[in-house]
C-alpha cells in the first residue's frame, strides 16, 4: 500500500483534532470557572451577598458578619470579610476608612497604607484603602517565613452603619483572587 | 515510496516497551532501596541535580533498548531523537504554562471526584494529549521516515517520554529537590503513564496515515487518551490515598507504580493486540 | 435598691488614667531626658517665610493623636486631635482635652489609652504607630505631655533608640505682633493628611490666673482637629499650642461642637446615647508655648506636676469630707449573661464558679453629685480593679455596683471591693469577703487528672517528594461529623473544634483531645488530595502523645 501523502482527508482530520482540542479546553475553563466562582447564599443582619463555595466560612461574630478563607491557596489563604459597623449619620466614608486602617495598624504586623481613595465600585460609592501586612504564623514552633499579604478594604456608608468589605490575600495570588472578589462585591446586597 | 514495501509489525518496539515498564520498576526498587540503605546527604544543588538526572532515566532506558535491538531494522535514529524533543519542548513551552499558570489546576482540581475526572480529562488530558500528537504530527508524520503503523506507536513513545522527562524535571526544580526514593516513584509513574497514553495516539495517528480512516478517527484517538489520561490520575489518587490511624498513617505511593504498570502493561498489550489484528487485515486485504 | 446605670466594664476603666491625675497619685513612669528641654532665646530672624528645610522638620515633627476606646477588646479611636514631638525620645506636647478630656470636666469622653500616628509621607495620611500615656497634665492651661511608651501592637518601645524628629522650644515671651506663625495639625479625622496654615500674630489675650499673654491670637483660621498642634515661628521653634478655648478659661466659650462619631456604649447604634466627641469647629486661641515648660520639665524630670491654677467645674468636686457607705451586702447575680451584668436583690453568701459577674450593694449618705468615687475591687488580697467615676446619685442610698471579667467567668477567688470618695479619696467601707467558686487561689485552672487528654503531633508532607509541607491545614472536627458531612456543608466553621496551619517543616500538634470521644482528622493543602480519618477515639489506653505523619498525593 501507498505511503499516502497529505490528502484532503488527512487536513480534515487535523483540523477535527484542532477543534476537539480546542472545545475540550474551553469546556474545561467554563468547568473550572463554574467550580472557582460557584457560590453559596449568604445573608446576616440585612446583608447578603454569594459567599464562595468551599471555603473555610466563620460564623458572624460581633461585628465580622462573614469571614470566609479560601484554603485551598497557597501562602495566606484569600480572605474575605464583610464588618457592620455602627457610625454617626454625618460620618465620611473617610472618616471609617481612617478607623478601618488604625485597627489594622493594631491587629497587623508590619501594616503600611499604600493608597486611599474613593471610588464608585459596582454602582455603590465607596472609600478604598489598599495596604500590606505581614502576617506570620504567632506559634513559636513554627518556623516559616512569614507571607506578605496585600488587601483592600471597601468602606459603604448605610445609613446609620458601614459595611467594610475586605480581601486579604497573598502578595502571590492577589492579582489571580481579584477578579472573584469583585464578583463577591457585586453580589453584596445591604 | 516503494509499492512493494511489506507492511510488517516491528516486533522489538513491543519488547521495547515491555522492557521499559519492567526495567523502570526494577529500577525504581534499586533506587528506593539503595536510597534507604545508604541514605546519602546531598547539598541542596547535588539533591537537585541527581533528581534532574534520575527524570532523565526513563527516557534513557527505553531509548537505550530500542537504539541496540533496532540494529537489524535501523530506524533513523535522529528523528525518534528529535520527537523526544520536540514532545520535551512543547512540555516546557506550552503544555506546563497552561496546565499550571492558565488553568491554575492546583487551586480547584483536586476538590472533589467530579473535578478531579473532568478537569483531568478536559484540561490535563487534552493538553497533554494533544501536545503530544502535535509532536508528531506536526514533524515526522508527513515524512518518509514515517512509514509504517508502527511508527506512530514509535514515534508518539518518544514525544510521550520527552513530555514525561519534562514534568519530571519540573517535579524536581520546583520542589527544590526531592527525596530520591519517594521521588523516583512519581517519575516512573508518569513516564509509565505519558507513554503508555501516547501509545493510544500513535496507533490512531498510525492508521490516520495508511489507511481511509473515517474524519472522527484522530479526534476520536485524542480523546481516548485524554480519557485515560484523567482517569488514570483519579485512580492514582485513590489508590496512594494514605489510610489513617492513631498508630500513624499508611504509605501507598508503592500502589501508584503498581497502578501505573499495570495500566502501561495493559495498554501495551492491547495496542499490540490491535495493531496485530490490523496488520492481518491489511494483509488479508491486499 | 437604687439602680446605677451601669456604663459598659470597659467605659469605667478609662476613667482610670484620670484617677492618677486627679489625685496625682503618680504612676507615670520617670523619663530620662535624652535631651533636656529648654526655651531658645535667640533672636527670631523675622525674614520671609519659614524655610523649605524647617518646614520638613516641623511636619515630621506632627503627630496625631488618637483617644482610642477599648470596645470588645478592640482599641477604636473615639477622637483625634494633634501633637508636637519634643524630643527624640518621644515626648509630646498636646492639649489636655485631647489627652485627657477628664481634665477639662469631660470624663465621660477619658480614652483607655492614647494612640500617636506619625507622618511617613507628608502627601500620606499618618502612620498609627505608637502607644503614648500622660506624664503631665493641666485641665486649665489645657495642655498636657505625653510620652510614647509602646507601639501600637503593645510591644513596649526602648525610648533611648526611637530617634524621632522633633521640634526645639521657642520662647513665646519674644513674639510680637505681626510675628508670622506657622501651624500644623491634622484638621479632622478621616485618614486626612497633614494640612499647614500660615498667619500672623494678631494680639494677646489675658487670664487673670496667668497674666497677659494666656493666649497668643491669630488671624489664622485653625480647624478643629488642629487641637494640640504645633504652632512654630519661622526659624522652625514651636512657640504655641493651637487650642480650643477650653471651659476653664475666662472669656471664651466652652467646648461645645463635639458629636456622637462613635459607638461608645456598645449599643450597635450611634445616637446621642453615646459619648460626645470634640472634633469640629475652630480654634482661635494659642497657648503660648512658656506655660507649657511647668509641665515639660516637670514629665522630663519624672515628677509629679501640680497645676498651680484653680478649676471648677471638673470631675474633683471636693465632697462633704464625711460621706460614707456602709451595710455591704452581695447581691445575687446568676441572671447575668455574658454580656451584661445584672442583679437580683436577694443577697447571697458565695457565687458559683459560673457567675459572669458578682454586685455589691451598699447604702451611702454624705455624698455630693460630681464629686470622685473610686472602687479597689481585690481577688485574693491583691487589687484586681479600680475604677473610678463622678458621683450623680444624690447625697443618699442605697447603690449597687459589680465587677465583671470581660465576657468570661468569674476566675475563682475571695473577692472584696473598697470604696473611697473625694479628692483625698478617704476609705468609705469596705465589703465583706466573698468567695467565688471553689475559692481557690492562685491558678484558676483545675488540676487535671494526668493523661486526661491526648496529643496528636506529627509532620504533613508530599508523599511524592517527602518534602514537608508548610501552610498545609489540619483540621478537628466536632465529634460524630464526619469528613462528608462536613464538605456538604461547605466547610462550615460550626463544625470545626480546632484548626492549625503547619509551619515550614510540616509540623503540627494537636493537644487536649478527650479520651474516649469520635473526632474527625482532616489534612488538607493545597494542591493535594485531603486525606481525612473520620471518627478516631483516643482509648483509654493509647498514648497519650500520637505520632502521626502524614503523606498528601497530588
């Protein structure tokens, strides 16, 4: 039998295969988005938002309404935090991010401000504070270095309270974690 | 190309990888023995660097048999060379990028049996299945060199074991180093497993070039084997799965080599099986 | 029984700084000047405008002040107002209102604690980095020194090496009208950056107690936060401290714009229930800088300053002299939540070791509304509390107050509370002892019984390398759930009895587990399959310590 050139068949066939591929991964990436950005319900105290699936969620406690981690990142795990905290009617969104940021500066090892500014995120106005921290772990028998953490806090102002939304992630996953933070803000409802 | 050529079975590619799969285990156990019994102190760069050379091992054996036992037939030994290559490069260049950095597998794959069987088939099989057929595909494939079925189980092995010996380098570098004994395990595992799912690949892309097949016929192939592919590594996660006790956990990587030479042993067999009845029909036909 | 209203545990101890204050009953830690302090009586080169150099070193030299309230455990800022550093060893000068509003009759508004930010970045807004306390304070010249004691974190601060920038003392007595002044402060709260505002002297104003220049007047408008700030000359020498013109003063109006910013009583609500805060509004007034050096010298010498000046109106009424309490009863308290204490009026002999709370009850006469009452509450024979407050419930009755723990049980103990009243603070009464719980002193932790618990410790490393792994999660899940159960619920922190990360080598450790009780083990990290071992009891015979090394798979 002929060692048959490239035939018509032959480029049909390669195509197929191209295309297969090509399906298959784009079928792969819709199946890994849909299992990355898959969500669970949230709601406390007139908040509610889509909280992300399979992570590591803490129960509302005094003021943290949502805490939820994702451990299955490395470094310091993406967090998520959503606060309620009481405020005077004529307070600034300003005026809680300064509150925000001296509580950081308190519970934070190495807490720097890298900028500030108000925004409209989503539709909502809002006053966001980006910062890093280093947080290492406070048992002595652990010996790891220490990971930086980047985070950015978005203070709403609602009526007589504001909802400070948090995302606290590795210096290495931060950019990667964005784009499903912003879409566990934009399904923040108060 | 000569109407009178015979198509025949190479039988020594059969014993090629017959001896591979048992040459690795038998090498795995040296090593991981030699390992435990010496227990040799490396600096971290000699650590790093015995690793890279034993992920270079796989691909030495086989290439080693096939280069003494092809002397009667003589394959043109520099192109089964540069599909090796060629499956080494488009390993580092694209299949590991998109795998890891792309599709960022470690943060959702291994979340539950759903997503470790899907992503393994639609993302790590199909980009490592695919990579490979390119390999060849795109090189030896059009060529005279590329002459009968067989070779495209030649050929596919090769990018298969060019693939395997890059993940493997990846394995060790980006561990910084691995314990030799356990390390060793892993590596024949997917040099097991990357040529025995290019072996799938190539007997499709074997018959592809001699005979009409049907158009479905190389996606078909592909798809076969990305469907080993995940599967196989589902199955590899259950079977290694430590069992815990108070008393400690067990070790089950040694289930994971058994698995994967199994799995290389049975594919084998029923390539050759296959190829076997193919040759048959097509000298029946002739 | 007359009821007190209660202000939260946390509210009553800020109160505590004014108490050392009001009865300068010191505390406040010696400072070895580094630097002494003293006036710079050269000429002031009145040319132009204060120079590009002194500039810089004038807003380094800026601080912000902080009055941080404890709420839950949390320091919160309440107010803010300004600083000036004086020397490098982190001794500030501020406004009494802004470091202790109990001096100028605001005790109501006394911070747990001080915070002082400083400036990185003059474009930033301040850094919170520093723990500071009072040294020295005078409600009426409202100016007061504070000392950086610690960071923010608590760490306490060597003051010999902090090194800041500070500003030298000018001599208020050489400015003239016309003088040019610069000022620097951080006008509001609200992550602001440091603003400067240039005037001139427009004229002096006299007290009676002081004399002629009780205060230095400027064109400039100062806005509120400015409060303790610094105000310097051209040469770069502070020669002022902008200051609202506080209620002691002749003349000038009390402080009157302050609003609820905060919620201070923990209600979830901001309202008028809440304290006021000084924070608006602007300052017209500078005290000059030479009635600050009583104080100066007196912080860096570690003694105790007096404020030679008489106020009224402020939280040390003198009191009859012959108040007294007596009939201490305790009252019975297992009503009480975590939250809040509350008390019945039966009266009990001991409280149970469950208690959130123990209240006493006694009767008073003698006393006068505004005068100080200090309570010493001691466990075990030593002082475990104070607080201390303004009397406003008449000059007889019966009164009811109580010691909590912060949310907790009561730590076993035998208790007593000692009341004292007016400036002298002379001894009212005292209760009689009371046990709480078992009564034992010293450790509240029971003794247990060896063997009790079980450890499980080992290293979680890759199977494939045998590398250890860091960061990788190990979980203990409540009894009888199992690994399934708990995925289904989406990892549901409720069912999680405890969780570790392991450290670069891979280890953990896991103590206190019940003997004979189902708990769930999860390993997980990521890029690895979890590997999990639910419901494993620790018998009554395993050990007590359990190596457990575990191999995760990619």
């Amino acid at each position: 039998m002929a060692n048959k050139q490239a035939s018509l068949g032959d480029r049909f066939a390669e195509i197929t295969v191209i295309l297969v591929t090509v399906i298959a991964l784009a079928a792969g990436w819709f199946y890994k988005s849909s299992i990355e950005n898959a969500s669970l319900p949230f709601s406390a105290e007139g908040i509610s938002a889509e909280a992300p699936k399979g992570w590591l969620q803490a129960e509302p406690s005094g003021d943290v309404l949502l805490r939820t981690t994702d451990i299955n990142s490395s470094g310091f795990g993406a967090t998520y935090t959503v606060r309620k905290i009481a405020i005077a009617g004529d307070a600034t969104s300003s005026e809680i991010a300064s509150r925000v940021s001296l509580e950081h500066a308190q519970n934070l090892i190495a807490f720097r401000m890298l900028d500030q500014r108000e925004v409209t995120v989503h539709g909502r106005d809002a006053f966001e504070i980006n910062y890093v921290f280093v947080e290492s772990n406070p048992d002595l028998t652990h010996t790891e270095i220490p990971s930086v953490v980047l985070g950015t806090d978005y203070v709403f102002l609602s009526g007589d309270h504001a909802i400070v939304v948090s995302f606290q992630a590795d210096e290495k996953n931060y950019d990667l974690d964005l784009n499903r933070f912003h879409l566990f803000l934009q399904s923040l409802n108060f | 190309m000569s109407e009178a050529k015979v198509i025949h079975e190479r039988k020594h590619v059969w014993r090629d990888e017959i001896l591979l799969i048992v040459s690795l285990v038998v090498f795995v156990g040296i090593v991981y023995v030699l390992d435990g019994a010496i227990q040799p102190v490396f600096t971290p760069n000699t650590l790093l660097l015995t690793g890279v050379f034993l992920a270079l091992v796989p691909a030495a054996i086989w290439l080693t048999f096939f280069y003494l036992q092809d002397r009667a037939e003589p394959e043109p030994k520099g192109f089964v060379l540069g599909v090796f290559g060629l499956g080494a490069l488009l390993a580092a260049a694209i299949g590991i990028p998109v795998v890891e950095n792309l599709f960022r597998v470690s943060h959702w794959l291994r979340n539950d049996t759903m997503s470790v069987i899907l992503g393994g088939i639609l993302v790590v099989g199909f980009t490592q299945e695919f990579l490979k057929y390119a390999a060849v595909r795109y090189s030896i494939y059009n060529s005279g060199e590329f002459d009968e079925p067989t070779d495209g189980v030649i050929y596919a092995t090769a990018a298969g074991l060019g693939y395997a010996t890059v993940l493997n380098i990846n394995f060790v570098v980006s561990n910084g180093g691995v314990d030799l004994g356990a390390g060793i395990i892993r590596m024949a595992v997917v040099a097991l497993a990357q040529a025995a799912f290019s072996g799938i690949t190539g007997y499709f892309l074997g018959r592809a070039k001699f005979e009409s097949e049907q158009i479905w016929w190389m996606p078909l192939g592909i798809t076969l084997a990305a469907v080993f592919n995940g599967v196989f590594n589902w199955l590899q996660g259950i079977v290694t799965r430590p069992t815990i006790t108070l008393s400690g956990a067990t070790t089950n990587t040694w289930m994971g080599l058994v698995l994967a030479a199994v799995v290389a042993l049975l594919t084998t067999g029923i390539i050759l099986w296959l190829v076997r009845r193919n040759i048959r029909s097509l000298e029946a036909g002739k | 029984m007359k009821p007190k209203l209660f202000k939260p545990f946390w509210f009553l101890l800020t109160v505590l700084v004014s108490v050392s204050l009001a009865c300068y009953g010191g505390g406040a830690p010696a400072v070895e000047p580094v630097t002494p302090v003293t006036p710079n009586d050269s000429p002031v080169a009145e040319s132009g405008d204060l120079s590009a150099s002194n500039r810089a070193k004038l807003i380094s030299a800026t601080v912000q002040i902080f009055g941080l309230f404890n709420q839950n455990g949390e320091l919160i800022p309440g107010y803010v107002g300004s600083g000036t550093i004086l020397t490098p060893t982190g001794l500030i000068l501020t406004n009494a209102h802004v470091a202790s509003p109990t001096t100028i009759g605001n005790p109501d508004l006394e911070p747990d604690t001080l915070g002082v930010a400083l400036i990185v970045s003059e474009d930033k807004p301040a850094v919170p980095s520093y723990i500071a306390e009072i040294l020295a304070v005078d409600g009426y010249l409202d100016l007061a020194v504070i000392q950086i004691t610690s960071t923010v974190n608590g760490t306490a601060v060597d003051i010999n090496s902090l090194n800041l920038p500070y500003v030298e003392l000018g001599n208020s007595d050489n400015v003239r009208v016309g003088d040019n002044l610069n000022i620097f402060g951080f006008p509001s709260i609200g992550g602001n950056t440091i603003t400067y505002t240039k005037g001139t002297v427009s004229g002096f104003s006299s007290e009676s107690q002081i004399g002629d220049r009780a205060w230095i007047k400027t064109d400039a408008t100062i806005s509120g936060g400015n409060s303790g700030g610094l105000a310097a000359d051209n040469a770069g020498r502070i020669i002022g401290v902008p200051t609202i013109a506080a209620s002691g003063a002749e003349g000038l109006q009390d402080i009157t714009d302050c609003r609820q910013i905060q919620d201070t009583n923990g209600d979830g609500i901001v309202n008028q229930n809440d304290s006021c805060i000084p924070i608006g509004g602007f300052l017209n007034g500078i005290r000059p800088v030479n009635l600050a050096l009583p104080l100066i010298q007196a912080a860096q010498a570690g003694r105790q300053y007096t404020s030679p000046f008489s106020q009224s109106g402020v939280v040390s009424q003198p009191g009859s002299g012959n108040e007294s309490a007596g009939d201490f009863v305790w009252l019975d308290t297992s009503s009480s939540t975590a939250q809040k204490c509350t008390w019945e009026s039966n009266t009990v002999s001991s409280y149970a070791a469950s208690v959130y709370c123990i209240a006493s009850g006694f009767a008073y006469s003698n006393m006068t509304d505004g005068q100080l009452v200090v309570e010493y509450w001691y466990k075990d024979g030593q002082k475990v509390s104070e607080y201390s407050y303004a009397w406003e419930w008449g000059d007889q009755g019966l009164f009811g107050t109580y010691l909590p723990n912060d949310g907790a049980p009561m730590p076993s103990g035998t208790y007593y509370v000692e009341l004292y009243a007016g400036d002298n603070l002379n001894f009212l009464g005292s209760s009689p002892q009371v046990v709480v719980g078992s009564g034992s002193s010293g450790s509240t932790e029971q003794p247990q019984p060896s063997g009790d618990t079980a450890t499980v410790q080992g290293v979680v490393y890759d199977a494939a390398t045998n590398n250890p792994i860091s960061g990788a999660y190990v979980f203990v899940l409540t009894s009888g759930t199992t690994y399934e159960q708990w995925a289904n619920t989406n990892y549901s922190d409720s069912y999680i009895a405890a969780y570790l990360q392991t450290g670069n080598n891979g280890a953990y450790k896991i103590t206190g587990i019940p003997r004979d009780t189902q708990f769930t083990l999860v390993f997980s990290a990521q890029g690895y399959y979890d590997v999990y071992a639910d419901n494993l009891v620790v018998g009554p015979n395993d050990p007590a310590v359990n190596e457990l090394n575990v191999g995760l798979n990619k």
